[in-house]
C-alpha cells in the first residue's frame, strides 16, 4: 500500500517554517494595526493571496478532503467484517474491543480535559481573530455545530439515504451505514462476502493512494496556506500554535506514561518499568516509523518473546489493534477539534457538542488508516460535523509529523498493553482463542 509518509517530513516541516517565516517577515514589513485592532493588509497582499497562496493551498487540502467518505466508510465496513460479530470471536475478541474501546475514550476525555483547561485557542487579539475567521469561514464552515436532542441524535445515527448522507457529509449516518453493512458482510456466505470485502479493502487503498498524491503537494500547499495566514496575523497565531502542541503532547504522556501503564500494572502484571523495558524495540519502530502497521511484525515478536504471549492470541490482538487501537490518534483529533473550535466558533462549544465530538473521535479512530498522516482526512471529517471550516486544518498541517510519531507511539503502547492484559486474562482458556482474523 502506498503511504503519505513517501514525502519526506523534513519537507513538510521545511513548508511550514519557511512560510511561517516569509509571512511574519511580511507582516512585520508591510501589515499596520488600524483604528479597530483589525490588520490593516495592503492590496497587493490580498491579492497574492486570494489569487495565488490561497487557492494553491486550498487544492491540497480538496485532495485530501475528496477521499473522506470512501475512507470512512470502506475503513468501518472492512474492519467489522473482518472481526466478525463478538460471539464469532469468542471470550478473547470481546474483552480485547471492549479493552480498545475503554482505553480509546479515556484518552479523548484526557484531551478534552486538557484543551478545556489551557484554552490554547483562546487569547489570539479580536482583530487577528476576525481576519482568521473570514479566512477560513466558508463553504461547509459557516454551519453551525450540530446540536443534537435525544430523538434528532437517533434520526441522525440512522440515514434514511445513505448517499444523500455521503453526499451531505452527515458523519454519523455515514459511520452507521458502514457498520451495518460490515455486520451484514459477516451474516453472509464467505463466497458472497468475499468480493464486497476485497472490493472495499481495494476503495481503501485506492483513497491512501490519493493521499500520498495528495500529500506530494503538501510541502508547496503548507507553505501557501501558513503564508497567507502569518503574513496577515503575524507572531499571534504562533505562540497558540506551541500552546497546541503543548497541550497534546501532555495528554500523549499522561495517556502513554501513566494510565496504560497503570492498566498493565493492574491487570497485566507488570510494573511500568518493567513493561517499558520489554517493549522498548516497538516503541522505537512506532516512533520513527508513524506507522502501527510498520510496527506490527516487530510487536509480534515482542508479544511472544519478551512477554511470553501465545502466539495465537498475540496473531488475533496484535493485528486487531493495528486497525482499532488508535487511543493516541483519539486524543488528538480531540484536542485538535476543540482548539480550531477556540479559535474558529464565536461561541464555546456546549458539554454535548463535546460529548459528541469524543464519539465521533473515538469511532473515526478506528477507521485512520495505520500509515503517517493516515488521520488527517478522517479529522477534517470531525470538523465538518462539528461546524468547523475543514480547510482550518492547515493551522496545524504543518506541525503533524512530530505529532503523528508520539500519538502512534502511544497507539502502539495501547496495543501491547491489551496483548498482555488480554493473555493474563486468558490464562487457562487457551482453547477458546479465536483464529487471527
């Protein structure tokens, strides 16, 4: 499968640091502060941007924003097909989704708690706020944040129209669809299910392929987007970009450092020393790779030689958790929606709005493709549900890389950590293992 990481990141990083640098220079240079504390942007600025910086950038982003759908729903469909119901899979299938699923919505609560407390989209003066805002708030942007009662959230979970639903982005409908038509694919004869499966598993790569297409352009289409925003806001937007970062990676550590290793400790059996020690070959292929595919080979290995895990039930958690075990990833898109949201919406988002954001995370998660960068497409779609221009994205592009290798560290940590939950658990049951799906 091809992957978004064959560009290199220092290329993207390279993007980001010269167009933030170019456009603070212009900003410094020629933008005033006028009598309203709105940027005072000489014509010739606003035409290189509206003309040039940002339609450039914007055709990258539409790349990757094109593939949102057919990802979602192909990624949810294959998974649930291949995991087969919770009783196809025994004793050993359900306490390792119900383990994925527990420790994914811990870590979107960190973030949330997190991104509630340091605000780091908050502080950015009114009239850089405004200018920020026109920039991004159009097409799908300007919608409102979905507010939900109990009986509209039911109607919206289940589409009457699955393709006015694709075709209006209605992301919980989409997600229900697909996991339907996954449960049906495992209720089907295996000679039937077989080519709808491998036709999804065939739209799926399809959509990475475009994305690493999407994602050549990505050093040009950074720099223009970073441009045209830092040469009209300046520094501001810098120091809450560094707040950002700040706060993910706290909620990365608080998540990676201190409750998964609490987890092994109580029902692993293994103190986080310990643990950290006999995992320590695995973290280092997740963090340099950004891949929890790449680092499957080398966490089976570690699962039956370092923790003495079967190998059949490291064979069924280990690949599971490549696909589903996306805490990390959770956490981020989390913390990431809720500081566009500080820096995009004019109002905070009310405790439902988060409630349903923390959904959304956690299942989108499980659909991010196990390849660097395989997130952003599936974020963009959290935004748009969440009222937020998708194209804000760009604000923090450029910065994803370093952040892609903690968060599928912690992912990988998450998928040790169940294998050597879920192997104690068993211990004595050995015979009820399910095949490695």
């Amino acid at each position: 499968m091809a992957s978004p990481a064959s560009v290199p990141h220092t290329r993207i990083l390279a993007g980001l640091v010269l167009g933030a640098a170019a456009g603070c220079l212009v900003n410094y240079l020629f933008v005033g502060v006028g009598a309203d504390q709105r940027p005072v942007v000489p014509q010739w600025l606003r035409l290189l941007n509206q003309n040039v910086t940002e339609p450039i950038g914007q055709v990258f982003l539409r790349l990757l924003f094109v593939t949102v759908v057919p990802l979602v729903f192909a990624s949810l469909a294959v998974g649930v097909a291949q995991i087969g119901s919770v009783g196809a899979v025994g004793r050993v299938g359900g306490k390792t989704i119900a383990y994925f699923l527990v420790i994914t919505t811990i870590a979107t609560v960190i973030g949330l708690v997190l991104v509630n407390a340091v605000k780091p989209g908050e502080g950015l003066p009114p009239g850089d706020l405004a200018e920020l805002q026109k920039q991004f708030a159009t097409g799908a942007g300007e919608r409102k944040p979905a507010e939900y009662t109990v009986m509209s959230f039911v109607q919206s979970v289940v589409p009457n129209n699955p393709f006015r639903a694709a075709a209006n982005l209605e992301m919980l409908g989409i997600i229900t669809f697909a996991l339907l038509v996954g449960v049906g694919l495992t209720k089907l004869d295996a000679h039937k299910a077989e080519p709808v499966v491998r036709l999804l598993e065939a739209i799926g790569e399809l959509m990475v392929f475009i994305i690493t297409l999407a994602m050549k352009l990505a050093p040009v289409g950074v720099f223009c987007l970073i441009f045209a925003t830092t040469s009209q806001l300046g520094f501001a937007l810098l120091g809450l970009l560094g707040k950002y970062v700040f706060v993910v990676l706290l909620g990365l550590a608080i998540q990676g450092g201190l409750v998964l290793p609490a987890l092994v400790r109580v029902l692993g059996g293994y103190g986080p020393l310990t643990f950290f020690r006999k995992a320590r070959a695995s973290i280092v292929t997740a963090f340099s790779t950004s891949s929890s595919n790449a680092t499957l080979p080398t966490n089976l290995r570690t699962a039956e030689v370092e923790f003495g895990v079967p190998p059949r039930i490291a064979a069924f958690v280990l690949p599971l958790g490549a696909t589903m075990c996306m805490a990390g990833t959770a956490l981020f898109e989390g913390v990431t929606v809720m500081f566009l949201a500080q820096l995009m919406l004019p109002e905070p988002m009310a405790l439902g709005q988060q409630a349903l954001v923390v959904m959304l995370c956690v299942l989108t998660a499980v659909g991010a493709a196990g390849v660097p960068g395989g997130s952003i497409p599936l974020l963009m779609l959290v935004l748009e549900t969440a009222g937020i221009p998708p194209g804000a994205i760009a604000i923090v592009l450029g910065i994803d890389r370093i952040l892609d290798m903690c968060r599928t560290t912690v992912n990988n940590i998450g998928d040790l950590s169940a294998v050597v939950v879920v192997a104690r658990s068993e211990a004595g049951h050995a015979a009820s293992v399910p095949p490695a799906p």
